[in-house]
C-alpha cells in the first residue's frame, strides 16, 4: 500500500501532508489560515492557466541562461501544459481572501507544478531534491512580479470574455432598434411627458450606449499588457540575472499570444495598481449604465394594465406567492443587483490601492478577486439580459401610440405649423377637460388630418424635419 501521508517542512517546522494532494507544506498552512469565504483561487480558472504560463515562460528563460536543467525545465513545462489543459485545477486551494500579497497563491503554483514534474520525471510528490517549489519552479521570480503578471494575464483573457458577451447584448438592443423603428411613443423628461419619439430609437440609444462601453472596456485591456515579470522583490530585480525580463516576456509574449511588455520602471510598476482602478471605474461606468437601462425596461414594462405597459418582457416566473397572475421583470431585477454589487466592488478596489504601503501593494489579492467577480457577473449578466428578456421584448403599439394622441406634449411638435398660441391653448384646455390633444387639434380645424398624421409619423420622429401647414 502506498503511504497515506508524506511528511513536509519549511521554516515553521513539519507538516504532515496528504499524498494524494500536489500542492505541499505552504499551501496547507495557507489553507488553514485563510479558512474565510469558502471561494478558492480555482474560481478563476483563467487566473490558474495565467500562473502556468507564467512558471512556463520562467523555466524557459531560466533554461536558456543555464541556471536550470534540460530535464528540470522541460518537467516543469510539461506540468505547466497539462495544468493549461485544465488538469490539477482542484489543487489550486487557497482561499481568495489571504494575507502575503498573494504568496499563498504563488506558493500553491510553486508546489503543485513542482509535484506534477516530478511525478513526470519518475519521482515521488515532495520528493524535492529533484524539483524543488522554490529553488526550481520560483527561479529567478518572487511573488511580487510572478502574480502581478498572472493576474494582468488573466485579466487579458476575462476582458476579451467580457467583451464578447457585451457585444451579443449590444446586437439584441440593435435588432429591437431596427424592430421598433415604426412605434411611436411619448418621450419623457423627469418622468413627465416630453415630445414623442420611436421605441426604436430608445432602443437604439441602449445599443449605442453598450457600443462606447465597449470600447472603453477595450482601451483598459491594454493597459494589462505592461508587466513587471524580472523585478523579483521590489523592482531591483535581485536574485535574476540581467536579461531574466526581457527572455521571461518574450516566452510569455510568445506562449500566450498577448503583446505584453516589460514596464519603464520596475520599482513604479510593482506597486502601482492604477490599471486595476481604470479597469474597475470602467467596469461600474458600465453596470450603472446597465442598471440605469434595467430601470427603463421595469418602467416601460410596468402595470401591465396600471402603469406605462409600452413593452411587454418575456414572463420568466410566477411573480407573487399570494398575488394571482402577478409576473414580475425579475431579469430587468436581477441586473440591477449585479450593478450594486460591481459599484461595491469598486469601493474595495479603491480602498485596497490606497492602502499600498512603499514598494508593494498588499492587497492584491482583494483587488483580484473583486475584479474577477465583477467581470463574472457582468458577463453572465449580459448574455442573461440578452437571452432571456432583451431578444423577447414585444412592443404594445396601440398603447403607445394612444399615449402619444392623449399628451400634452405632442404640442411641441405642433407649435412651427399652427403657432404658439394656439399650442398653449389646446393644451390647456386638454389638461382642463382631459381630451386628447390630437382630437382637440382636429375639433378646432387647426391643421388637417393629413397632415397631423405626416407630423406624428414615426419616419417624422426619427429625422425630424419642419412642415408647414
């Protein structure tokens, strides 16, 4: 039988640690220690793939100066492949919330590779005269640039995720845009009637709106590609050799195919977290502006017989325990919620940046991990707005063309051709008796019928042009 523990050590003493596990001693206290939100680091499954490339790239490089073995390094490539195809992930314990600046999730990496490599060299896990977690694994790198760099990795990779999401919801808001192009409705300013307007413009307006976000979400990915891989501790680059960074990025620019690059200033870029803040500002930017479109769609959508009932949403769920035929917008809801919790996030990640302290910023790892949630979220929010509310949106054109025929502000558009005047008193004598501004007009004989119609027409909404009468 084989044994069912094997006995590890580090400077704190020796631990007992399972044999079926790959990660070692380290891990284990961290562990132990960090017992907090129950979410390891596997959550991130592209923050996992990014340690690998990273220890790759390093072993590579570490190789090519000879401070590694061909068999040493080549073991640790494999074993950093194999957790790039998605083996060993379950190793990866940790909690997300941890002390160190992320050295427990450096050290997991540093352990579970070294183990995997052994094994791949024909060696027992912990077996580390062979493969050692820092002697081999971690050569030439500290926690302090091998996990900034795997964060900014990751972040590359669930960008471009989130990106993509942001564009299926976009193209559903333009096709309900191009679908509404002929419904005329009332807009409304401080939720009072405003001059009328199409539903496919208000549409519309919500597919713009994503496009500029999309485009900024775009603009802050760049700013991941600049890494500060070779500074080791605190940017001096102590314990590499000289051209460590620029062979390390090269074989990391090569194995991902991102267009990384080495900072000016490796002492400015260890403890600078400035892209983080743009990212996250980037990230609320978007879900208020989600939210605020989310608000629209319950109002919109609201009564359906006592409230605006313009659009109909898609009934998803029975909406009341004790209210028959209640269905609530619990999609339009559920958005909301997301939003709230990415504009708390992005209180964590501000308060986390200031709290950097001379050349290292501690507190990384919460930076991460509301980051990473944040774009989780978005990104299953959008395809969830997308597929499940935004695609089956109907409009009620007989409701909101009637809105329009009984507002007052359907006056506005009428002031070039039958005068001020005349406006003010048709509508005060609608709001006085409650008649419909439209029935009014035709009563008194200001305009025709015609040609009423040609200024409420839904192509006149559109690209408002004068006309007289």
């Amino acid at each position: 039988m084989s044994k069912k523990y094997r006995l590890e050590h580090d400077l704190l003493g020796e631990r007992e640690v399972d044999n079926d596990c790959y990660y070692g001693v380290q891990t284990l206290r961290a562990k132990e220690n960090f017992e907090l939100s129950g979410v390891a680091i596997s959550s991130v499954s592209s923050l996992i793939d990014a340690l690998a490339y990273v220890k790759k790239a390093a072993a590579m490089a570490n190789l090519e100066l000879g401070l590694l073995s061909s068999d040493v390094a080549h073991a640790i490539c494999k074993a950093c492949d194999r957790i790039i195809d998605g083996e060993f992930h379950d190793q990866f314990v940790v909690d997300v919330f941890q002390g160190g600046a992320g050295t427990s999730t450096n050290m997991n990496a540093n352990e579970v590779i070294a183990n995997v490599a052994l094994e791949i060299m024909g060696f027992e896990k912990g077996d580390y005269n062979h493969c050692h977690p820092n002697n081999h694994v971690n050569c030439s790198q500290s926690t302090n640039d091998a996990y900034p760099t795997a964060f900014r990795i990751a972040l590359h990779f669930e960008l471009r995720k989130l990106m993509a999401s942001m564009l299926v919801l976009q193209k559903e808001f333009a096709k309900k845009g191009e679908e509404f192009a002929d419904v005329l409705k009332m807009g409304r300013t401080q939720l009072q009637d405003a001059v009328p307007m199409t539903l496919g413009q208000e549409f519309a307006a919500y597919a713009t709106t994503i496009s500029e976000d999309i485009d900024r979400v775009f603009e802050t990915h760049n700013l991941v590609h600049e890494i500060n891989l070779g500074a080791t501790a605190i940017g001096t680059g102590l314990n590499a050799p000289t051209d460590y960074a620029r062979l390390s990025t090269q074989c990391l620019r090569n194995l991902t195919g991102i267009p990384l690059k080495t900072s000016a200033n490796l002492v400015e870029a260890t403890w600078d977290t400035g892209a983080y803040m743009q990212i996250s500002g980037t990230l609320k930017r978007f879900a208020v502006k989600l939210s605020k479109i989310c608000n629209d769609l319950r109002l919109l959508s609201s009564g359906p017989r006592a409230g605006f009932n313009e659009i109909n949403l898609p009934k998803m769920q029975p909406g009341s325990s004790i209210m028959p035929g209640k269905v609530n917008p619990v999609i339009p809801e559920v958005l909301n919620q997301i939003a709230y919790q990415v504009v708390g996030g992005d209180i964590a990640i501000t308060m986390a940046s200031e709290n950097g302290q001379l050349e290292l910023n501690v507190m990384e790892p919460v930076i991460a991990y509301n980051l990473f949630q944040s774009m989780k979220l978005l990104d299953k929010g959008c395809i969830t707005l997308a597929n499940k509310c935004i695609s089956g949106i109907t409009a009620n054109r007989e409701v909101c063309r009637k809105m329009v025929e009984n507002s007052i502000g359907i006056v506005t558009a009428l002031n070039p051709c039958i005068g001020y005047e005349n406006s003010t008193a048709v509508a005060k004598e609608a709001l006085e008796t409650g008649a419909s501004v439209y029935d009014l007009v035709l009563e008194k004989k200001l305009i025709s019928k015609e040609k009423l119609d040609e200024i409420l027409s839904p192509e006149n909404m559109m690209h408002p042009k004068f006309i007289s009468v």
